[in-house]
C-alpha cells in the first residue's frame, strides 16, 4: 500500500525531506503548501507533485501522511489540523514556542491515534545512534557525566532570533532532547547562564549567543552543555558520556580524510560546514524511520512528549539565564 | 534529450551502477541483460526496466549507452560491439586481460567516436580526488614519492583467482591507475615481488596474495606499492604523496566518529569494512561523471588509454615478480 | 652563587622537587625534613643532603629557599616561618584550607620581600603552555569559552578526602587556577553542583566524587568545568578553549604513538596514568622557573595571590554546592 | 662498584651520551677526548672531567667502557683499541664503512670477550620498543609485511655526504637495523632504486636523496623502505607492521598536544624537529641499557654483528642501485 504524503514548507528542510521521502518505497509526494507559490511548484515539479493550500491536502482522504517543515509558528497549528484529519504527522522541532500549545498538540494526536514524531534528527546521526547503542549494549556501564558541545558557525539574522524563541529554544532544544536521549534520565535541577559575545545586535534583541548549561537529573547524572552561535572554525557538534566503565565521545565529521603536513602544522579538515551536511544521512533515517512506524505500525524513536520535554527544559534554561536561578523541575 | 541505457551484469557491481543511474536526471535504465536471468528480472523490476539480450538490448536504436559490469571476459566482447552499434560505453575495469583485445578496444571507441569510460572509481572519491585537487593547487610542490597502501580484508575464491589474470591484474591494476593520476607521470622501471602468506590455495593457484612493487618514472620520481588480499582488521585504502612542498595523506573513512575510552586503549572504528562501502560515494560520482561527459560532450576523467596503461603495468608486474627482474617500461 | 635549599616532605612530590632541582644548575639541597625520618633519611643519602628538623633547617643562615612538599595543614606554618627567616618558599597548592590562614601568607611573604611560588605545576605543562603562548599571540582572537575537563583514575583514601578541604579545594583548585591563568579574567558568578556516583563512602564523608562548575567572568566570559575523582579509563586532563578567531585544544598525552589495528577497532594508548606521569615535565619546568626566578629576581608565574584567588572559587564552589545557589564573587 | 668511562667525541651526539651516562648509577665520566680541544675541555668541564688523548685514556687501567662518538672513520680503530685493552665499547652506528674492518672489529670484541654495543638507538624508542613487545607478546600474529617511512628534515653538507658511504650506509643503515629487529628475520633478496630530486649537488656527489627500497625476507615476509633527505615538512620516523591477526603502527612523536582549529583547517603540531628531539628518550634509555649490560654481565640489544648484518644490506642496497639489479643475500 502507497502512502500519499503532504510536505508543508517548501524551503531548506522542506526540500531534504521531500527528496528522502521520495526515495522511500511505497511513499510518495502528492502535494507540497507553501505560501511561497513559486518554491512550492518548483519542489513539486521536481518530484512530479501538485502545489496545493492546507485545506486542498488536508481535505483529501488519500492522504496518509503530512510532513511539516514551515514556519514554526505553524507546527502546533498543521499538527491539530492533521491530527483532526487521522493523519499521521512528522514535525519539524519544535511543536511551538508555548508549552500550552505543544502539550494541547501531544494531547490531539493521542486521541486521534496517529503516529506523530518531532524532527530531533540528530537521534539518527550514524554516529550519535552508535554510541546510543553501545551505551544501551552496557559498554561503558551506568552513565555518569555529560558533556555537549554544539556549536553553529554563524548566527541567523537578528530578525529571525527575535521571534526564534531564544537560543535555548532555538538552538539548545536539539541538545535538551540529546540530554534526555543519551542519559535515559530527567533533569533534576537546571542551572543556565549566557552571554552576548559575538554580535550586539543578539543582545539587543533580548537574547544570548553563548550559553553554559548543567543539569542534574533525578538520579544525580552531571551534564553540561556549551552553546555558541557563533564559533569562528565552523560547525561543531560534539558529545562525550563517561560512564563507571568507560567514556565513549561522539566527535565530528569531516568532509574528507584528507591529512597535510607542511612545514608548520599537521592538519585535516574542518568539520561539516552546517546542519544539512552535517546531519545528511540523519535527515535520511529519520524520515525512514517515520514512514517504517507508519506502515508498520511501530512506535516512533522521537515524539511529541520528547517535543514537549525538550520544550520544559528550554523554557527553564530561559528561565534561569533571566532570573538568575537555579530551577527545579517537576516531579518526571 | 533522455538517454535509454543497457546494463550488462546484475550483479553485486550491477545494482550499484543501476540505483545511481537511475537517479541521473535524463537517464533512464531500459534494459538488464545477464546470463542469470532471475537476477537481470529483479533488478528490471526494480527500476521499472525490461530484461533484454545483448543484441536485443544493442540493437534498439534507441539505446544511448551502456553500462558493462559482466564477468571480466566478456568486456572487450561488449565494448567493441557497443561501439560498433555507436552507444558510448561506460565499462568496469579492467578493459580486457590481455593488452592486445585492450588495444582493439580502444581503437574501436576511438574509430566509432563513442565515449568509452573505464571504472576507476577510486578517482571519484571526495578524499582522493581533494586530495589530486589540492596537488594540483601546488600546495606540496613537485611530487617526489608515493606510497599507496591497498588491502582487501579477504581473498575471493580460489577459483575466481584462476581465472582473474593474477593479484597484479585483478587488485593491483587499480594502485597502477591511482599511481599514473596522483603522480601525472608515467613508469620508467618497475620491481614487484610477493609471497603467498595468507593462504597456500592461492599458491597453488600460481598466484600471490602480498605483494610490493616500485615503480621509478620517467622524472625519477618513486612510487611504493604494498598489498594484500587479507588484511586481519579490514579493508585499507590510504597512499600518501611526498612533495618537494609537504606532503599530502589519503586516510580510510570510518562509519561513525566514535571514540572509546577503555582502561586498556582508547579506540574508534575499523575502516568501512570493504570496496562497496568505502567507495560508495565513489560509485554513485563516477556514473554522474560518464552521464554528464555524455550528455555535454566533455571528455571522461578515466578512459580506456587509461585501463590501457594500467593494464600494461600489471602485466609488467607480473613479469618481474615471475622472472624475478626489473622491468623497462616502453617509451610513454 | 649557590642557593642551598630545605626540602619539607619526603612523599612522592618531595621526591620528584628533591629530584629535579638536584638538576638545577647553582641549587643544592642541603636539608630534607620530614617527620618520617627514614623516609627523609633515604631522600637526604639519594642527592646528599642532611637530615635536619624545621627549626634546624630554618635557622641555617646559608639556606636560601624552602621547597613544601609537606602536608597540606603545615603549608602555611611552613611558609611564614620561611617568610619570618627571609627564605624564598616555593609552596605546593594549597596554601591553606582556610582563607584567612591563605591571606596572613601573602601578608607575610610580601612584607618580608621573599619569593613565595605556589605548585600549580599546570601552568608549565608544555601543552598548556603552548596554548597559552598562542592564545596570547591573538591565534583565537578574544576568549569567550574554556571547557575544562578533569578526571583522576582513582580517589584517594576516605580518610584523606575527610581532611582534604573537600573536592572543590582538593581538585579543582587546580582548574579554577588554569581558569584565570587561560582567560585571564576573575570569576563575576559561581555555580556549582555535584553527586556522589562512584562511591557511597565518599558521600559519607561529606563529599562529591563529580562535579560540574560554571563561571561566568567579569567580562561576561564562559567557563564550564567538569570534574570526577575516578574516570574507569584513567587520568584525564583536556581543555578547550573558543575564542572569537578559532578554537585551541589541549589533549592528552600518551606514553607511547603505537597505533594498533584489529578485526574490531583501532586504538591508541590510553593517557599517561596520573599527575607524576602526565606532569613529568611540568614538575621540572616549574622548579627550574622557580630556581631562576630567585637567582635572576624575576617574578614568578603562580603567586601566593593566585592561590588565594583559586582558593576563593574553591570556597564559593564548595557553598554553591552545599547551599544550592549561584554565588557572586567580590570586585577584582 | 663504579665505572670510569671515556668518552670519544666532543660533538652533539657525544654531549647526549655524556650527560646520559652521568646520570647513570654507578658511572663516572673520567675522559673526555676529542681533536677539537676546546670542545673536549668543554665538555670535560661541564661533567667533572678530564681531558685526554686516545692513549692516555685507554692506557688507564681504571677505565671500564668508552664510548666512541668521533667521527666514522675513526669507529674501527677504537673499537679495535678498546677491544685490545679489554674496554667495554659502546659504539655509534656505523661500525665503519667497509665490511671488511667492521668484520675484523666483531672478531675483536669476540676474542676480547668485551661488550660492544651498536648505537642503534631507535630500538630503545619507547614507540618502537612497545610495538615489537607487542608482536613479540603474539598481538598481531606473524609478520607479514613492514613498511618503513624514513625521512630527514634536510639533507647534510654535500661534503658531509661525499665521505658518508651514500645514502644506504649513512640514512638507511638505521631502517635496515629496524627491518632486521621487527621482522627478526634475514634479507634474501633486495631491491634499491633512488633519485636525486631535492639538491642537485647530492647527484653531482654521486649520491641520491630519495630511495626506495624493498627486501623479501628468508620468509617470504616483505618489508619497504622509502626515504628522502629532506622532507619539507620535517623529520618523519613511522613504521607499520602488518600481522596475520591485525597491524601495528609507529607513529611521530609531536612536541605537544595542542591542537587548533581555524576557518580552514585543525591542526597538530608537525613532529619533533629531528633525531636529536625524536630520539631524546631512547638516547637515555641506550647509555642505560648499555651500562646495565656491563655491570650486570647481561646481552646488549644491538650487537656489533647487528651493525654487521645492517651494514651488509646498505652494501647490497648501494649495488642494486647502482647496477640495476636485484641482490640475492647470502645465507644466514
């Protein structure tokens, strides 16, 4: 059986899902929204879709499926309309901005009974799913400490950071998810503090570029996160876990294997340029993983309540960076 | 302008060339010819293609190209009758296992003005072919030494080595063409000596499994092959290139970038554990790089005078090793 | 001229100090003391020396400097009987376990004109050092995070740790010194949290075996520290420091280069085991800096002030962590 | 019971040994000689010396050992002397430039019942020597291949190089004794080729800078050899070792372990400069294990018939590149 896929947003992200769906077996793009006319026929046209409004692909029942990649003061919106409609929804991070909003959408598509998974990509890097697994396989026994480095090479313009969220919901929500992933646990007790080192303009917006956030979850597990918008070398996205056993890092990926050697240093490449490189085979697995839960019937490794967690611990990393204060968190 | 093209050979090399045409934009699979026809069916079926002879598949006009991954001795029968009927001709290596049908090849493409690409893919792999791209730059200078490491994880069957013109054509032949593009230069003595090491079977064959050859060029220049047919730990495919300037290294690639601190070592992955995994960025490049020369009429990055010339160095190899003597290579 | 020298303590560090200004050209150590009297009398036979006890060696008007390599509780007696005799005192950390004991030191070696070096050997490590030098030629432009990451293989006794201070005076006053001295910059807010996890006694004794500190500078500067006593793979000590041109890590470093490759990984020796070998060359890089600071009357790298300012963050960490708040440091 | 040794040789690897062996236990420095007077009493001076001339200082009959690190063409003589007075002898590589003499100096120490040890000190690396215990300890199974990378930051005087023997006997003698250790296994047959492709003058003194060479042992085990005079990058000393159960790598050892990463690259530092930086370690370890041999009646790791067999592979490998043939070794 064919599942008919609607993709909403036909920008950057919205073009890498709809080129990995159309290359999944038994999916395909019937039709792509946008309020962008012209972006939404140019990705239609190249993989043989139709351009359609949200009511036009909602309203056919020959949808099975939809793939929110717009604005993300559209998320929780396309996921209640598709949730009202049975579809099974992926969504790009994060559900919404307001944690009322996201719990109303975990709520809708509970009761409707579809799948709906978060677009936390970064659960299927090859290398961040590995070390997962050799977690999970006991090889470095009960984890203890993390630590994540995750860092952008340069900042979005300042008008999209004034309606971002913040960097902790914009950019730390990737790692937040991350946290709970990695450790199997919850946060405890949050501690956030921040910067603006890179660009004025971000403080003046009323946000931080640099942040340094720990977290103790329940079971008293360390982990630290270091956040910039900004590193001068590029993109960087680390984690290490140590564990009573061992420690297992998850370091990047470079472009090449490409070593010189000249007359002053040694040296490689730099890693990944940005997400899309970076995260190229993720955005691929987890798009497979979506429609593999949707036509088999089996849960998906990203939610709406890891949407939802996430959103928690951004809105008190948020909290603590303005108030100056360490924040409890609720009873898991 | 769409072009219809013929697959000969379903194999494990087949499926390969097969998937990545398909996704060429104007390139169509048509035909699957093999002599299994069960596998040429599945891997029509797949790609919404017809399963066809050879004269069938040649004789439809409509027919631009041909992809040939058959057996080792049915290549130079396939490129000179698709030259014959004017389709250009992308052809695994090597061209032939006598350099007299490699010949009558390469005069046949040059006589019917078809393009006529042999599959050294290795050449389109984004850490050697950065690597030529960054010599080329300058960046280390004139070249002065080469050394190539190359080592399969396992041997292939016996028989398949009675019948596979010997370690020299069948796995060195690759190391010859690398050798030739890293250094722009051709060979003025060539040593090679081997041993059987790995397993007696492969002596008994008449063939060696560990091999080392030198290579000196027309410029002086020095060249250092090392190989294996059954490297313990895995598949390795580095060579380094000292240049008056610095020199440049080619590392393996991993799967994922995971380090592990154990209390006895500190550890990452094993290379990608063989040829259709380390090159699969490789393969999917090299069927882009034919369709596109085709298409725009641009010259092929490895032609049949390639093959040609490798071929001529395996065959000097096996001389030496053989008689144990230094070969005088022709003028070039 | 020939300074004739005390040693204080015949322990593993006395040893290495004793060793290692044996070596310094126009140093001789006349004295060691200790109320082990074997233990001094075989480090005395080894360099030559004499056995003496703390009034005796204090009150030989040839002796020109003190080394205390002593217990931590008889530092700062030690330093100010120096002080009180004019001798030049290098001191290992701490100074004290109390502020006010720390600070009556500084009083007392700047009245009396001495050199009073504390043992933050660190800070001589040809690593570090180098990162240094080339954070302050500009490399990475202006600091704006340093992530430090500090693992011993294995806690000391609990009876020890009872005595020690705590974790945050016992280890991490070593960090907190590499925090000011790498981005030259003093501690604005505090935060610090903990957890006992590698073993239950430790937190009966009124400690944590892992922590996580933050510290954001005076110039809004972020720092982020995490820390445990027993790190399974052994001794760890990196860290990495952004600025706003690039980014500089210092790594381990390993007893040997062998790189070993088998059928499931590649690995490298884990790190040198702990602080007398990771340190080696720090330990006899400080003593010679010492030695010619007081010969030439230059001043010295790690001052009685930098320890009573790594103090400090060690007792606010400590209160942050007890009391569960963010502490704000005085003015600079 | 205490050794008074003579030293032979003034220059920079004399002052290594000299200070090497006046930290060992039981050594004392008695002599000092060298034709250049004013280095010998520098050195004399520096070590609590005396200067002598060749036979007041084997006349002496307290002296033990000498250690002959005077130029190479007085090696023999005093080995020969050495032997005559029944000196222990330590000796630099090589132990001449003939086979001839270096035979009569082995039959010497023979009939003398002296210890004459070999300078080869990269056996004492910690890098190598961990490697070899390694495949000693069955880590890799039995050898099969070895490839040796051997390269000088840059090349000596042509003056020099006019009496160094060549390339073979001054640079490779030293790879040929590492051939003969890893491998413990005997040449029978090799190959040589090289080029002059750095310094013409080299070319124009009937010598080459860069060569390569290959050995097939007794065993059938290959080993390779490639090598320069003057790589642009700095002194490289690695090797591997490929076993029948995995392979092991020596790799360069870096001054520290920073590493920096730019817009453009990450970057280590290059090696260490050269043999003097390389090979401090292993100079210590080699005066240590030499006087331990003496005073414990033990075998030296690198005898004069060490010296023999390495020297006969740079006469072989000096005729195959010369003549252009292949040299079948003599039996073992």
């Amino acid at each position: 059986m064919t599942i008919d896929v609607a993709v909403f947003g036909a920008g950057r992200i919205g073009k890498i899902h709809a080129a990995n769906l159309a290359k999944q077996p038994g999916v395909r793009l019937k039709y792509v929204v946008d309020v962008n006319k012209e972006a939404a026929a140019a990705l239609a046209a190249l993989h043989g879709a139709q351009v359609a409004d949200v009511e036009g692909a909602l309203g056919d029942a020959s949808i099975g499926a939809t793939v929110v990649c717009s604005s993300t003061d559209t998320h929780a919106d396309l996921i209640l309309k598709s949730a009202a409609q049975k579809k099974h929804v992926f969504c790009e991070k994060p559900v919404d901005l307001t944690l009322e909003r996201a719990r109303a959408c975990a709520d809708a598509v509970a009761k409707a009974g579809v799948v709906c998974m978060i677009g936390f990509q970064r659960r299927f890097d090859p290398t961040f799913a590995a070390l997962k697994a050799r977690v999970e396989a006991g090889e470095i026994g009960d984890p203890e400490m993390l630590v994540i480095t995750s860092r952008d090479p340069g900042a979005p313009p300042v008008e999209y950071i004034k309606h971002s969220g913040g960097i902790f919901k914009d950019m730390l929500i990737h790692d937040f998810d991350i946290f709970r992933w990695m450790l199997d646990d919850e946060a405890d007790t949050l501690h956030a503090t921040g910067s603006c080192l890179t660009d004025p303009a971000i403080g003046q917006a009323g946000d931080v570029d640099s942040t340094a956030v720990t977290i103790r979850t329940k079971r008293g597990r360390l982990c630290q996160i270091n956040t910039t918008r900004r590193a001068a070398y590029g993109y960087d996205q680390r984690f290490e876990l140590l564990g009573s056993q061992g420690m297992l890092q998850a370091g990047n990926v470079r472009p090449t294997e490409v070593t010189a050697y000249s007359k002053t240093a040694v040296s490689n490449d730099v890693p990944e340029a940005f997400f899309l490189e970076r995260y190229r085979a993720a955005y691929a697995l987890e798009i497979a993983h979506f429609f593999d839960a949707v036509q088999e019937g089996k849960p998906v490794r990203t939610t709406v309540a890891d949407g939802l967690k996430a959103l928690e611990l951004a809105e008190a990393a948020t909290r603590s960076w303005r108030e100056g204060t360490i924040i409890k968190l609720g009873a898991a």
